[in-house]
C-alpha cells in the first residue's frame, strides 16, 4: 500500500503526517510506503487544489484538511 501526503511542508502537512504515521502504527500494517509529495507540480497533477491532503495507492481521500486519526484508519481500511 502507498500512501502519499501532499504538502508543501507546512504546520498542518507535517500534522498529517504524524496522524498517519500514528494510524498506520495503530492498525500494525507492516507494507505500508509512506511518501510526502511537496513539489506543486506533483501535486497539482493529483487533482489537488487545497493542501494538505492524502492519497492511498493514488487515490485521494481528503483535501484541504487534516483528519482524525480514526478517519484517516478508515481510508486505509477502505483501501
């Protein structure tokens, strides 16, 4: 599985890259690549147009925001 944080590095991309850091530890998923995605480029070829956001296996889950540890377990789950 890879999931891609999407920032350009600031306050609320590192947070969410702590809550994934923390759901992931918290489901115990051993094949996970976790990837911060900070050129605007590569972002912007995602679709995205609000940072921070995050993409499972290139699918966008959230933008603009930073959710729960409980939400972002979720999207993981739902894959």
């Amino acid at each position: 599985m890879k999931i891609q944080i999407l920032g350009m590095g600031c306050p609320k991309c590192r947070k969410l890259y702590e809550s994934v850091e923390k759901a992931v530890g918290e489901l115990e998923l051993a094949d996970v690549q976790l990837e911060k995605v900070e050129t605007l480029s590569a972002i912007s070829d995602m679709g995205v147009m609000m940072t921070p956001a995050l993409a499972i296996d290139g699918n966008v889950c959230v933008a603009g925001r930073v959710p729960s540890v409980d939400e972002i377990k979720k999207f993981i789950q739902e894959g």
